[in-house]
C-alpha cells in the first residue's frame, strides 16, 4: 500500500489553537504569573514563590468564605433535588398543561442573573418588598440586610426559585423516556408507588441527576452575580461566598497575588469535586 | 369470594377460560366512524391451557387487545370474563396475570433474583416460599448461574428470560401474554427462545396468549391463530385451516409466501365467471349480492395444463426449493408455485386452479 507522507493537515488545527490559547490558556496562566509573584503596578514584579498560596490555605478569611459556600451548596443541592424531582413527577405528561408548566418552569431560567437579585432584593425589602413586608406584617421580625439568618434564607429563596427550575426540566426530560412498558410491568407486578419510583424512575433518571447534581454543584459553588446585588455579601460577611470574597479581595484591595493563588485553589476545588463526583456515578455504568 | 381464595391457594384448581363479549375499544373520547375504533366488536372464547396467538399487521388492533386482557386498558364497550367471571373492571393484580413486552422490561439495580422475586415480595410470601419458587424458575429458564448478577449486566435474550420468569413464578396466573416478545433478540436466539417457551408450555399448560406480527412465530408457537385487521378479527383458526381456507382475503394475502391471488371475478347463477370461464369450486355459492366479488386461489394450488386460464409468463424466481412463477392475465397478475423440478412454458402458458382450493370472496368475506 502506498501512503503519501504528508503532514501539512496540521496546519487545519492551528485556528483551534489560538482560540483555545485565547479563551483558556492565556488568561489562565496570567493568573497562574499572578499567583507566583508581587505586583505594585506600572508591570513591576517581584518573584514571591509559593508564599501567597501557603497564605490563603492558612488564612481564615479564605476557611470562613469556603465553609460559607460549601454549606450554601449543600442546602440548596438538598432542597433543590427533592424538590426538584417531586415537581417532575407531578407534572402532566400529556395535554394542555404540558406547555403551561414548561414554560412556568423554564420562566426563571430566561431571567438574566442580576436581574433575579435586584428582583429579590425589591421583592424582600422590609418595609416595601413584598415578601419582607408580608413577612413583618404576620408577626415575623424579617429584616435581610441586618440579619444574617434573613439573608441566607432569603438568599437560599432566591436560589431555589432561580434554578430548581433546572432540576425539574432535566428529571422531567429523564421521565419521559420512560417506556410505558416499565409501568404496565410494575402494575402486573405489584408494585406500590414507592417501588415504582425506587426501582424504575429513579435509576432511569440516573444519568439526567448526575448532569443536574454536577451542573447545580458547579453554578452553586461560583455563585457570584445574585448575593452580589441581593446581599453584597452582608450583612457583615454573612453572605460572603468564595467568589464575592475573591472579587473583594482582587479589585476592592487590589491584592492581586493573593486573589491569584486563591482563584487557583478555587479552580481546583470545583474541578477536583467534579471529577470524584462523576467518577463515582460512572463507575457503576462502566461495569454494567 | 371463599372460591376465589380456593383458585388463589391450589394450583390444580387454576381454570382460565377466557371469553370476550363484543369488546370494542377507542382511544378517541367521540367515535364519527370506523376507523377511530381501534378494536370493533371482538368475539372471543379460548380454552384453559391452550397456547393461541394473534396475528396482525402493525396497527391492527392486537396490543390494545392485549392491553384489554391484561387489565392495563379498560375497554370502551363490551366484557371480559375469566371462567365466566366478569374482570372487566378489575385491574392487572386483582386479574392474576402475566404479560411480557416487546423489549425486556427488567429492574436495572436489582439481581437477577431479587428480579424475579419481586412479584412474590409484592404479593405478600414468605421468604422461604420465594426462594424455592425462584430457584425453581431460573432452573426452568437456565438462569440459575446468573441469579446473583445486576439484571443490567445481562444480554438481552437473559433479560427478556427475566421478564418472563416474573410472569412464571407466579403460581397463580390465569394467563400469560407476550406481545412480540422476540423484537429485539437476535434471529439465532429467536430458535431458541421459541422453542423454549413452547416447551414451557407443555410443562406447565397455562393458557398463553402470544401477539406477533410474525405469521412463522404464530403458527409455530400457536394451536389456534387468531388473525386481526383493522381492529377486527378476521379469522380464528389452526395453521392448515387459516392456510387451506382463508375467510377473508387479508388472511390470503397475510398468510402463505408469497400469499393468496385475489382477483376480480363475476358471480352468476352459483358459479364463478373468470376470464370468460366457469371455474369450477367446491363451495357452495348462495349469496350473491356484493358490491366487489373476487375469486382467490394460493399459488401452491395452481397447476400448469394444456387448457384453463391463459397466462403470459412474466419472471420466474428459483427459491431454491420452488419456483415462483409470476404471469399476467387480462384480469391481473397471478403467481404460481410449482416445485423446482418443474419445467416452466415460456411465452404462453395454460394454467387450471384445483377446484378444492378455489374460494370465491364477496366485499372480501369468503362466500360459502
């Protein structure tokens, strides 16, 4: 057989090299530059080493903003998904109701994102908003922007409105595809509901929940636009997760080594959750 | 109600007559004409213990039936009766019986026993009970090796053998129904899988009821064939009966390769009037006031001769085993089966149809 040796195809790839170089390698290895060095501005740099990030793994700022958001993304994973499942089977599968509740449910997705806080914002304020002053009217001392215990449950509010919607279109989606054939099946059988959603709906939607846990993990864990204008991350640091501490941190005191090292540690914190995450859930589908 | 414990508990006294009175089904809220009826006016009588199928085209009507049976559809009009017992309202559990699917329809996070333990589980037995009862299932389906493995993990002629042990470890089911259960399993193991379950039934003689698009499948599997057209059945019969005497011209065409010439005919005074000629019958004609009469005759029963019907030879088809002779004729093309050692005419030929198996059909209904 006779090849032609040929190898100017490579040429074809360089336009996905430089968008690649644009869009991740190069903002990411200037920050990785950041992370390593001190800056003063006017492009002065000094060579830190590793002293930025033995910083930020020791400091308690980073330590209190992480626990924040970690218990932040576990509440509203645990909310969310339950809820988020239930709303699924609940809804029509055939008929006019249908479109109804699909688009209702995909409403606050279409929402831009600081939108939604300004909204929550107005909407909780105490004496005008309407869920704060109802609130205070029924008898309950509700005040977000002074109380910490109002702002994370305002917050979490916002966050569960904003994207259970998620949850539900996915689940909804994986429940379609059921076969009717599983449920004529499980009739015959004698199968309650419960077993019904334990044996055939829930491992059915195995592979849509794995998408919405690691989708609702990642957008919850970078979470940045809605307490910004809901909270500003107060009152005090109360609502202060890891990426309003880190835009604080970067452009309100201008340490950019720090917020760089941090911004690293950040990225692989998501990354290294993701990656276990996925490699469990997979791991059974590898077998099977 | 002390009877029906009585059916529950001894399995000798299992009896399931099934009888269908006038069953009519539609998935339309209003029904304008016939052809928003998806079964009209099904008559039915099947013994205890025999193995029947129902066979039809795609769309005909035979999985709404089931669906009927079954308990998962309630009909729009008629009844069901089950050894004269009137089911029609009861649901699948209350009915006491069995389906399985096109496609294998299996627990995926549970074993393989825990798979076929789960109807039992449901239904209240003990664990001893369910554990004998299992083993002796997946004996009988050659699943014993395999009990203690994901039911995901297995192939798919072993996970259409779960649905079906689901249905078999039951000791109380009044009937077993699979609609198509071999769509998705490999032509090699299709052999398999329906000698199996032909065994199966010899073993354990409960009436089964199999829905199958497929004329081989049906008449292998069945001792009585119920065909089905446009939400009706058409004809109900064995294999040599629906072969031999086909009731409706849809059984001509449906059963048989190549299937039966139906072709434009006149009746007068008895007889039937084909390209100028008498063809001679063995039926008796009495009727004769039909808008469409046709005469039907299958290719196996066409003979070449020196007079009869004279036919242009178009192509022959060698099979191997036979030949298939296409010819025309004024009225319409006609195929002839003859055996491969035959020598076929070339151009011209004469053809005579054996008057035993020459029907003459009137609105596509046989007129006898």
């Amino acid at each position: 057989m006779n090849k032609t040796f040929n190898q100017k195809a490579w040429y074809f790839v360089i336009p996905v090299f430089v968008l690649v170089a644009f869009n991740a390698a190069v903002p990411l290895m200037t920050v990785v530059n950041y992370s390593f060095q001190e800056t003063f501005g006017s492009n002065v740099f000094a060579w830190e080493g590793t002293r930025w990030f033995k910083e930020i793994l020791h400091s308690e700022r980073f330590h209190a903003s992480l626990g924040r958001q970690a218990i932040f993304t576990f509440i509203i994973l645990l909310i969310q998904l339950p809820l988020g499942i239930f709303i699924a089977l609940t809804m029509p599968k055939k008929g006019w109701g249908v479109p109804v509740c699909l688009i209702l449910m995909s409403m606050p997705l279409l929402i831009p994102w600081n939108v939604v806080g300004a909204m929550w914002n107005i909407f909780a304020l105490p004496d005008i908003g309407f869920l704060g002053n109802s609130l205070n009217s029924i008898g309950f001392d509700y005040n977000f922007t002074q109380q910490s215990g109002d702002a994370w449950f305002t917050t979490i509010l916002m966050d569960v409105w904003h994207w259970t919607s998620l949850v539900v279109l996915l689940s909804y989606a994986g429940l379609n595809s059921i076969q009717p054939a599983y449920y004529q099946a499980a009739e015959i059988d004698g199968a309650s509901r419960w077993d019904i959603f334990r044996y055939i709906e829930l491992p059915k939607m195995k592979k849509v929940l794995t998408l919405a846990i690691l989708l609702r993990f990642m957008d919850s864990f970078m979470i940045y636009t809605e307490p910004f204008v809901l909270t500003g991350g107060g009152p005090g640091n109360a609502t202060n997760f890891l990426s309003l501490d880190l835009v604080k941190m970067a452009l309100g005191q201008f340490d950019l080594g720090p917020a760089a090292a941090m911004s690293l540690i950040y990225f692989l914190i998501v990354l290294l959750i993701c990656w276990i995450f996925y490699s469990l859930m997979m791991k059974n589908e590898a077998r099977t | 109600m002390n009877f029906y414990i009585l059916i529950k508990t001894t399995d000798w006294l299992i009896m399931a007559k099934i009888t269908l009175k006038k069953l009519s089904h539609s998935y339309l809220v209003n029904q304008n004409n016939d052809s928003d009826w998806a079964l009209r006016g099904v008559d039915i009588d099947w013994k205890d213990g025999g193995a029947y199928a129902l066979l039809g085209p795609s769309g005909c009507g035979k999985t709404t039936l089931l669906n009927i049976i079954s308990g998962l559809l309630k009909p729009t009009e008629g009844e069901i009766l089950f050894n004269d017992k009137d089911v029609t309202t009861l649901n699948p559990v209350e009915r006491d019986i069995a389906q399985i699917f096109q496609f294998p329809v299996i627990y995926d996070t549970m074993t393989v026993y825990d798979n076929l333990a789960f109807p039992l589980k449901n239904r209240g037995l003990s664990d001893i009970e369910i554990d004998s009862k299992v083993k002796e299932i997946a004996e009988m389906l050659e699943l014993s090796s395999t009990l203690n493995n994901r039911a995901s993990g297995l192939t798919a002629d072993g996970k259409q053998k779960i649905s079906l042990g689901r249905g078999l470890v039951r000791s109380d089911v009044n009937v077993i129904m699979f609609d198509e259960p071999l769509t998705v399993i490999d032509p090699h193991l299709k052999w398999v899988l329906r000698s199996k379950l032909k065994e199966l039934h010899q073993k354990i003689n409960r009436t089964m009821i199999y829905v199958t698009h497929d004329q081989i499948e049906a008449l292998t599997f069945a001792d009585q064939v119920v065909v089905m057209h446009e939400g009706q059945i058409v004809q109900t019969g064995t294999p040599v009966e629906l072969f031999e005497k086909p009731k409706h011209t849809f059984v001509g065409h449906f059963i048989g390769s190549p299937g039966m010439n139906i072709l434009p005919c006149e009746i007068k005074n008895g007889q039937i009037n084909f390209e100028g000629k008498v063809l001679p019958t063995n039926t008796r004609i009495k009727k004769t006031n039909f808008s469409k009469t046709q005469v039907g005759i299958r290719p196996e029963f066409i003979n070449f001769s020196n007079d009869g019907i004279q036919v242009k030879i178009k192509r022959v088809s060698d099979t191997g085993r036979h030949k298939v002779v296409d010819t025309e004729c004024k009225s319409g093309n006609i195929k002839v089966l003859a055996s491969a050692s035959t020598e076929i005419p070339t151009g011209s030929a004469h053809i005579s149809f054996d008057q035993k198996y020459t029907y003459a059909y009137g609105d596509n209904w046989i007129i006898e």
